[in-house]
C-alpha cells in the first residue's frame, strides 16, 4: 500500500496525501490507534465513507457457535469474537444542511500523518460541496497511553469562502452496520446487533451509553464529554435513545472564524460490576480526563513516547522504508500491548476484527521479546493474563486426559475456540512458547516477585504437561508424539522438532525455577521425584537427525516424505490451504512457515554453526510462506549463516507486510507478530543479539545495502546502545550500573560513559539456497524510496 504515492516515506511517521477509497479499509488498519485497552480503527471522523468502522475494548467479545459436521469428544462448542463496542469517533459535519462526504463535491486537500513521536493522527481536509460552499477541516485524534479508558479527538472547522451555517453531530453509536463479508449466517446473526441497551442519557455536553453483550454477559460504556469554541451565535443541545446519544452544535461563520470542538471519550467494561458501577467508572475516568484537558492529553502523550523512544529506537541508514517501517512497527506493538493489564495480545492488536480477535502463540514467540527488552512492564501484564486462565487450561488438559496445562491454541477470555485440532489442540507448543516468554522476562528483569507468584506455577503446570503427553521408549529416550509444530503443513507428527526443543527447555527451566523456590513449588504439590523426572526427559529429548542427509528432521520421517511439486504449482494457487487438500500438504515436504529454522533461531545452543547452516539450505527450498510469521525467522537464520542479501531480502518482507499490504488482508489489521518481526530481524538477526543464562551475546553483521544499525535494549534495569558501521560494533551504557556481555564470544564489561567498540569478523559467504518456484522474496536495492535518513537518535 505504501507503494501508491499517496503514501510518503519519512522516518518518523506515515503520511497519506490522497484519499484512495480503493485502499480506504487498509489506510483504517494501518492508521489505527490503541493503547492495549481501548482501540479505534483510523476511520474518516465523520464516519463516511468508510471500509470497515471499528472501535474496541481489549476482552470485550461475544460467543458465537462452532459448527462441526460431525461430533467428537472435546470439541469446543462455541468460539468467541471480538465485537465492534460504541463508537466515539463520530463528529458527524454538515455545510450549510449539506453532509460533509468526500465522494460528493470537490475535494481539493487530503493529508492524514500518523506521527510515532507524539502519538496523534493529524488529518487535514480542504472541500467544496456540491453547492459550492468551501471549508478546511482539521482533526487531531489520540488514544491514551497514561489514560488507559480515554481516546479524544480535537475537531476544527473553517469557512474559506464565505459566511455559511456550520452543525457538528457528535455522537456515541451503538451496533452501527457494518459490512457483510460472509461466513456463517449463525455467527452473522450474533454479532449484527451485539449489544443490548441498559442505559443512556445526555446532560449538557455530556453524553453516555450503556449497553450488556447477550451471551457473554459484558458490560460496555461510554461516556464523551466536549468543549465548544467558536462564533458569537454558536449553540448545543444534546439527547440521547437506546444505540445513539449525540451532541448537535449549529454555528454561523465567516471566513476567518472556526468552529472547534474538543471531544474526551472514556470506555469501560466489566463482567461482574453493575450497571450503576460501570456508569460510575465511564464518569469518574472521563471526569479525570476533561480535568487534564486536551492539551495535557497531547503533552502527557509525547511525554510516554518520548521515554519509550529514548528505550526503543532503531536506526537504519541506508534503506528509508526499512527506516521508516520499523519505528511504524515499533509503535504498533508498543500499542498492542501497552495498556493491556491482564488482558490477551490479539495477533491484530485492536486495530480490526481479523483472526476474531484472538491470541495465539505469535504473542509469546514474536510480540513478547520485543517488548520484553523495550517496554517490559507490558510483558508482565501478558504474562499475568496468562496466568488467569491457568485454571482453564489446567481444566482442559484434564479433559485431553494429561496432567498439567493444556494453553488454548486461540482464544478472548482463556477457553479453547479453534473448532480444527489437528491446528489447534494438537499444537500444544504453545505452552512451552508461555513458558519460553516467562523465562525471557524474569532473566531480564530479575523481577522476583513475579517469578514466584506467576512464573514458577505457570512453569510447573506446563512441565507436567510435556511430561504427561511424552513417554520414554524401551532405550529410555523420550518422544512426544502425535503434535503440530508451527508448520501448520504437518500436522500430528511425531517428535516436531520445534516443539522437543521448547518442551526441553521447559522442562529444565521448570526444574531450575523449583530448585530457587523449594518451599512455593512444594504448595504446587512438586518433589524431588518430579522435577528428577522433568530432567530426565530433557535430558533424553528425541532430536530427529537424517545421519544420511546430514540435516535434523522437522518431525520424525520428515524427510522420508515425497517432496511437493513446486514446478507444477502456479503462482495462483498459493496459499496452497486454499487450493489443495489438508490430506496431500500433510503428507508432502513442503512447509508453510518456518518451523525448524524458527527452532534454531529460538534454541540456538542446541545446533552447531555447520547443523544450521546445512538445516538452512535443507529446508528454504521447502519453505512456501504461506504464513506472514515466516519471513522474519528466515531472515534471522539467513543472516546467522551468512546469506546477507537473503536475510535483507526477507528483512523487507516482513517490514512491509502491512504498508505494502503483502497479503491482501490488512483491511482486517494489522499483522502484529509480522510487525515485531521487523524489530527481530533487525535486531536478533543482523544484531547478532541472544540472550543465553542471564548474559546478552551479539554477533554482530550487516548487509552492504545498509550503511548503519544502531539500537537500544533493557535489561536488567540498564539502557545498552549498539552500533554497527562497516566492520565495528560500539556498545554503550546510556543507564545503569556495569553490564557484562559478549561480542563475537569476547567477553566485555560496558561503563556508563565509556564505550567499547570491537570488530566485527567477516562473514563467511557460502552459496545462497533457492526457494520453492516463484515464492522467493521480493528483491530489496538502492531504488526509489531508498537513501540515508536522520535517525534522530
């Protein structure tokens, strides 16, 4: 998308300089603004004409059926969705009785700019209506990061031409239409009118809905509260029905005046609070806000953003879009996850209704450890939400029929809602994933207190599930069988490598977490017998190894699969899911998203720089992508090998996933997990960056298209720059007392105030590996959209 020339590419914002309602829905995802809590898609404010209209509350969702042909023990029986909750963005305008709608009239100026640093959304319009009356409008729209429960929107009109009557319609809108896409008429029907009135009312410039979900049983509102500026015969009133509460301004302007309005919105949920609790909640965080006003909103939110710049920033020199869209990616996952506070991650965020809303494993495998070494209290509040549905997975893994936690593949509120289990239930690496994201942050944070109220049950509770669902064979080596591994192309195979090594590493960091806290884990039941037995099968973990072709095998036998035929499948049939049977993908190698490669990226200490690099050139020729998780898992492992122009190549793709719209589905939102890739690849691939026993490793490399990298990490209460330029690293200490690390296997020690730059080895360079017919990466140069930028470090 970004590739219209609509669509500028600057370093430190996005901006659209047309309106193009062919990529309307798309410019609504990537526009979008959250903080983790609250969410509103960048739609037009005057809510016409839009893609798809969305406003949401992270947890907010309704149930809807599962249809199954036939029945089977353990199914889930129903699913849930995220639900479009009331919608404050509306500041409905009309020109002399005329509606402000940008498909009727001239439109003379379109510009909206997302800006990172300040955390707005600028939009700035020039129109004349159909009967020639002209106005700029000017709208600047945020949603809290301090505030959690408050978006606002500041909203100006001015007459160019002549004197004209001006009415703003600010409304609260409650089950507004949205578009028919398909699907399921059951599930259609659910969610075409989710919310059922309880409250509303309107009381100056004051205005409030209520509402309850039928079957979930929530309870949502919202409450706006406006000041008003403009001519001397400027008047309001407002009212206030079952699904709409509104505002109405009229106003008479000459050229020079302006009509401004300054709209403060406060959401709120709850699933046991009453409705006079909920509307006490709405009014006491809208009070605190319209206390603060707009402008301490606006200087409150450069202030949150400026410190986690300070913490976060990447710089790239050399390639302006790669440049631009990391610091876009960095501030869309900042705000998946800032203000979530025990509540999931969605794999779209809250910036559309993609995926039903849902969390998967992409949170802790891909999101987590961004945040973990950027904005780690953020960490901390997924990581509890996980441990609130503890008992739910504990429950479903009785019911599976092992012991221990049975994590829901996808899910809102921690019950299981993936209606496929060869994809879903059987993919139970997805809590060795939990697991694997509760060590990253304790190691870097040292944050005991959650170590022992979260993280030793969570990794209790999943080591006895690996140890329940695998089994030592008659030479006492240890398998876990009938699985799915990230590949979603082989489904129900034996000893997926991927998940061995997770569910290894789980066991071992369960084992070594008991032994810290001896008398906590004996409340949770553990002995010495069990955490032997945990370090017994860790220690005898089945690791699938081709002996003749020299390379590990994604699952047991994998190799001895006939390969897929790629000459003879077009590039129209990708996705292959899409176009060819589950059956013949299962039986076939041919993989959809990296999975052993991932593997090595995740658990590097357990292959060897020639095992890598040999598994690499085994498996990229296999490797479709038909997943947008892929490409950053490629580009880390293809860096790590030395396939430099790979590695950027792939660096590209999962970069621009979303402004390039590489999938076709960004209309739904954005690709969080894809987003964070971005950072990933940057940073843990031409970085070098692991973390292995509480101490940060680089090894450091560029691509020659690049000129500069420099980043900044936490860890463990200390803020570390790297810089690589050519063949130097330099490692600086902006905050904290000395840290020790390795660069290239050299151990260093870093001061405040004296840095320590190393050289960077060369890279061996071996022959770069193909991929599957017509499925290689777009190709990245030195073209247009490309050059040195400012990094503003």
């Amino acid at each position: 998308m970004i590739t219209h020339p609509a669509y500028m590419v600057e370093p430190w914002c996005l901006r659209e300089t047309e309106l193009n309602l062919d990529v309307l829905s798309q410019s609504e995802s990537v526009f979008a603004l959250s903080n983790g809590h609250v969410g509103w898609r960048g739609n037009l404010d005057e809510g016409e004409p839009h893609g798809l209209p969305g406003s949401y509350l992270n947890g907010v969702y309704e149930f809807r059926p599962l249809p199954y042909a036939e029945a089977g023990y353990g199914y889930p029986e129903s699913g849930q969705t995220i639900i479009n909750i009331t919608n404050g963005k509306l500041i409905r305008l009309l020109v002399d009785d005329e509606p402000f709608d940008l498909r009727y009239g001239k439109l003379h100026k379109h510009e909206r700019v997302l800006d990172f640093r300040t955390g707005l959304l600028h939009r700035t319009t020039e129109w004349t209506s159909p009967s020639g009356r002209s106005v700029r409008v000017h709208s600047t729209r945020l949603v809290s990061f301090t505030q959690r429960a408050v978006a606002a929107v500041s909203y100006e009109v001015e007459p160019l031409d002549d004197e004209m009557r001006i009415v703003l319609q600010s409304e609260l809108v409650a089950n507004e239409q949205l578009p028919q896409h398909g699907g399921d008429p059951r599930a259609a029907a659910v969610l075409e009118a989710p919310l059922e009135p309880e409250q509303h009312g309107a009381h100056g410039p004051r205005i409030r809905l209520l509402h309850r979900t039928a079957r979930s049983g929530l309870r949502v509102a919202a409450a706006a509260h406006h000041f008003i500026s403009g001519g001397e015969k400027t008047e309001s009133s407002s009212e206030s029905s079952e699904d709409l509460a509104r505002l109405t301004v009229t106003s008479r302007l000459r050229p020079g005046q302006r009509l401004r309005m300054e709209k403060i919105v406060a959401h709120g949920w709850s699933a046991v609070r009453s409705a006079p609790a909920v509307h006490d909640q709405v009014d006491a965080a809208l009070a605190a806000a319209a206390s603060t006003g707009w402008q301490g909103l606006v200087r409150d939110q450069r202030g949150y953003l400026e410190d986690f710049w300070a913490r976060a920033d990447v710089v790239v020199d050399g390639d302006a879009e790669i440049q631009q869209a990391v610091r876009f990616a960095l501030f869309h996952v900042l705000q998946a996850g800032a203000r979530g506070e025990a509540r999931a991650l969605p794999a779209k965020g809250l910036t559309g209704p993609g995926y039903d809303g849902h969390c998967f494993w992409d949170t802790e495998t891909f999101v987590l450890p961004v945040l973990t070494y950027t904005a780690p209290q953020a960490v901390e509040q997924a990581l509890r939400w996980r441990y609130s549905t503890l008992a739910a997975a504990l429950e479903r893994s009785r019911q599976l029929g092992f012991q221990g936690a049975a994590f829901p593949w996808r899910t809102i509120n921690g019950s299981e809602c993936s209606g496929y289990w060869p994809a879903g239930t059987a993919a139970f690496h997805i809590n060795a994933d939990i697991a694997d994201a509760v060590v990253r942050y304790v190691r870097a944070t040292e944050d005991e207190g959650f170590e022992q109220e979260v993280g030793l049950p969570l990794l209790v509770e999943t080591a006895r599930l690996w140890r329940s669902l695998g089994h030592h064979d008659h030479h006492g080596d240890f398998h876990i069988d009938g699985v799915t591994g990230p590949d979603e192309y082989s489904a129900i195979s034996d000893d997926n490598l991927y998940t061995n090594l997770m569910a290894q590493h789980n066991l071992r960091e369960a084992a070594g977490m008991v032994e810290r806290h001896p008398d906590l884990a004996a409340t949770l039941g553990v002995d010495d017998e069990e955490t032997a037995a945990w370090r017994d099968a860790a220690a005898r973990m089945t690791l699938p190894f081709n002996p003749e072709l020299g390379v590990h095998e994604q699952s047991a036998g994998f190799t001895r699969h006939q390969v897929w035929d790629f000459s003879r499948t077009g590039e129209d049939r990708y996705p292959l899911m899409l176009n060819f049977p589950y059956f013949d993908l299962y039986r076939k190698q041919v993989v959809k998203q990296a999975d052993l490669v991932l593997a090595m990226c995740l658990r590097g200490d357990a292959f060897t720089p020639e095992e890598k690099a040999r598994n690499f050139a085994y498996y990229e020729p296999l490797t479709v992508r038909d997943s947008s998780l892929s490409a950053c898992g490629q580009a880390v492992m293809a860096a790590e090998v030395g396939h430099m122009r790979l590695a950027y190549d792939y660096l590209g793709e999962a970069a621009m996933m979303d402004l390039s719209d590489l999938e076709g589905n960004t209309r739904d939102g954005i690709h969080i997990a894809s987003l964070a890739g971005t950072w990933f690849a940057l940073v843990i691939g031409f970085g070098g960056m692991r973390e292995y026993d509480g101490l940060l490793a680089f090894t450091p490399r560029l691509p020659e298209q690049l000129g500069r990298l420099c980043f900044t990490v936490q860890f463990r209460e200390r803020r570390l720059r790297v810089e690589i330029t050519g063949q130097t690293a330099t490692y600086t200490l902006l905050e904290g007392e000395d840290l020790g690390i390795r660069h290239c296997g050299e151990r260093l020690t870093i001061s405040a105030g004296e840095p320590e730059s190393r050289q960077v080895p060369p890279i061996p360079a071996g022959t770069p590996p193909e991929q599957p017919a017509g499925r290689s990466p777009a190709r990245r140069g030195r073209g247009a959209g490309h050059g040195e930028v400012d990094g503003g470090h």
